[in-house]
C-alpha cells in the first residue's frame, strides 16, 4: 500500500437525467400539466427520470511512477472516472484515495478563466496546484517555450484557439511537477507535432517516477507509452493488465467482422487451421503460415486471400493466394491445405492480427482477428523520439538516399 498513490474502491457513479414529455393538444397538455404538477409537489420534480449509472463498483490501484491507459468506447465512464479523480466530481458510492498533487487536463479550458491572460492563468492553475508563487515563476519560462504561446501571452484566454488554449493547459500541468498527471482525449485537438512534443512530456514525467493516467483513443500511442492498461465498459471495469493485453481485448469486444455481406460460418467449408511462425518476428523478418480449409460440399473456389490488420482494425497488407491457374474445385469432404511464407514483412512496431477471405460460386465469407503476431521493437533511428508520428507508422520503406551539404 506504501506504493500506491491512487486507490479506488467500488466506486460508482449515478445521475438521474429528466425527460420532458410535449403534448401536441390542449387536453393532452392540460393532463401533464396536473400530472407535472403533482410529480413536482411529491417528487420535486416536474419531469420522468430515470437513473444512469456513469460507473458501477469500480476498484484497481495505482502505484507510483506506473504510466495507465485508460481505455473504453465513448460513453464507457472514462471521463466520469478521472473527474472523479481530479476532484471535480462527487461520487455516488465508494471511495478514492490520493497520495499527492494531481494535475488534470480533461477538457479544453477547464481550469481556466476565460477573462484573465494566459500569464495569469498560469499562475491561478499553478496556485490551484498547491505551488508557490516563487516555484510558478522558476518554471514559467519553460512552460511559455512550450507552449510557444508567447506572443499572445497577455492576450485573454477568451481570444485563443482550442489549439493554443490546449498548448497551454498541457505546458501547465506538465510542469508545475505533480505527482499525478492525468491527461483526457483532449490531446487529439492539437497537430501532430505537438502531440509527438505532449508524448515526449508525459514520457519525461513518467521516467522520473511520476505517475501518469491517459486515457485515448490511439491505440498505437497506448501500446508505446503506457505498460499497463484499464479497460471499462458501460461503467465497469472489465479488465485491468498488460497495455498489449488490454488493447487486443478492447478491439475483439468493439470490432466486427469486415467487409461487405460477412458472415463467420460458411455452408460450404469450414477453416480448420490457420497458424503462423514466429508469433514474434523482426520488422523485416519472414513469416510462415499454414493455412487449411474442408469442404462440406463440393465447391469452386474463385479469390482465397489473407489479410493482415494493424492493432486499430486497419488492413495494411493481403497475400492472394488466388490459383494462377484460375478457379479451383473443392470436393465435398475433401482438404485444401496451403503452406507459404511472406520473405520481407516490412512493417513497423507492434501487434497484428491475421484474417482471411474466400469467394466461392455461392458465398464470400471473411474471418477476421484469427491468430495474432507481434513484430518486435526496433531501436529508434538516432535523433527521433520513439514517439514521433513519423516512428509510429504502420509500412517499412526500403529506400535509399544521398545527401550532399553545398
């Protein structure tokens, strides 16, 4: 317990949202308004109302210095959860224990007021953080650098663009040193260059053992910054492990099959092996698979092909396995199996994910998320962030350059 500076305990979290019904004639409108009336004189309320439960019996802990991905669809509790934990929301039940300062960032402005300058601003978050004026000042100038909002840095915050506004909420709550920084989606509003800069923050915090919650919905980013992962939905928490682990459950509840009329049984064959070696391969390694099919009744086979997907559900690369020869006939009973390799996979960092699909003369059935492998990490080219946009791609070029200084 010692290590834990965050501890949630069968939290929930409850609202009661109202519903107005609108007559569309008199006798109907003065039946509600009787009905209005006496909801309000018994229940305090002139509105039906129904309970939604934003978080149900939510419990993990939190040690110090680990970096937590939050992850869930919309509407899953994630902002609910860290409101929760920035303090800006009461919960229903449970309870939540924090052991240092925490810095939030949830939503574009929240902290702010919008009729004060950027330069005051800083120092009213810094004061919310608990920071003396002395300590603001110390770190005001790398918080301005940062946030590269010099020029409109006694201009009311009113005036800035959710871009600038983002940039500066981000600049503040990285570096006034909280023990705790928790950063929302809103990471999304800025450009790439300033998310890759946000990355490499949150990196720095973590690795001088602060701790850092982060809830996106980037998968790749996920899978790079974070080593452990939350996974909520509809307000519970449904598994809490392994970023990698996290993230592939997270995608086979939340995505389907693909393409069009996909179905996931056929009534012509059925797949009986589909593998592949190494589970974990070099980036520019080769892969074997096998691949085998029986038909339960005779068939003519026109497209065979195996797709591979990236960790978001993408499909980035397909092997045909078409016969060159044209159609091939699959007796009834009979086993079609296909041994073959792909020499240069030519894909960056990361875990993915093998399908196939098959056109008979009756069907087009596609399968899809069957067996995974994992492309093993590379060391970043000298110079670049880990994190950089440009690292984080899904194709490996084989290119060649010259460069001449003149």
């Amino acid at each position: 317990m010692s290590d834990s500076v965050i501890t949630v305990a069968n939290l929930s979290k409850r609202y009661i949202i109202g519903h107005e019904l609108r007559p569309d004639n008199l006798r109907d409108s003065l039946h509600h308004t009787a009905r209005k009336l006496w909801r309000r004189l018994r229940w305090g309320t002139g509105f039906q109302t129904e309970e939604f439960w934003a978080l149900r019996d939510v419990s993990f802990e939190v040690k110090r210095g680990e970096v937590v991905g939050i992850i869930g669809r919309n509407g899953a509790g994630k902002s609910t959860l860290l409101k929760i934990l920035s303090r800006i929301t009461e919960p229903t039940s449970g309870r939540v224990a924090i052991r240092g300062r925490v810095a939030s960032l949830l939503e574009v402005g929240t902290g702010f007021h919008p009729e004060l300058t950027g330069r005051d601003n800083i120092f009213l978050n810094g004061a919310i953080l608990g920071m003396k004026r002395a300590e603001i000042r110390h770190r005001f100038d790398e918080i301005v650098a940062f946030a590269e909002v010099e020029k409109f840095l006694d201009t009311p915050v009113k005036h800035y663009s959710s871009g600038m506004y983002v940039r500066l909420a981000f600049a503040v709550a990285a570096h006034l040193e909280p023990e705790i920084l928790i950063v929302d989606e809103v990471l999304a509003v800025g450009d790439a260059q300033f998310q890759q800069k946000c990355l490499d923050k949150m990196g720095s915090v973590a690795r001088i053992g602060r701790t850092v919650l982060f809830v996106s919905h980037n998968m790749k980013a996920l899978e790079h910054f974070c080593s452990r992962g939350i996974l909520l939905e509809q307000g519970r928490l449904c598994l809490d492990g392994d970023i990698n682990n996290t993230i592939r459950e997270y995608l086979r509840r939340n995505i389907k099959q693909v393409g069009p009329g996909v179905r996931v049984a056929s009534d012509e064959m059925e797949l009986i092996e589909l593998s592949v070696l190494p589970e974990e391969v070099a980036a520019r390694g080769r892969l074997d698979f096998v691949f085998a099919l029986q038909a339960t009744r005779d068939c003519l086979i026109h497209d065979l092909h195996l797709f591979i997907y990236n960790s978001i559900g993408d499909r980035v690369a397909m092997v045909d396995l078409r016969e060159a020869k044209g159609s091939r006939r699959l007796p009834g009973g009979r086993r079609l199996r296909i041994k073959g390799h792909i020499d240069r996979l030519n894909l960056a960092e990361g875990h993915y994910r093998l399908g196939f699909c098959i056109r008979t003369s009756r069907n087009f059935d596609a399968y899809y998320d069957l067996v995974n492998f994992q492309i093993a990490a590379a060391p970043a080219p000298a110079g670049l962030s880990p994190y950089a946009p440009e690292y984080l791609g899904t194709t490996l070029l084989d290119y060649s350059f010259q460069d001449e200084i003149v």
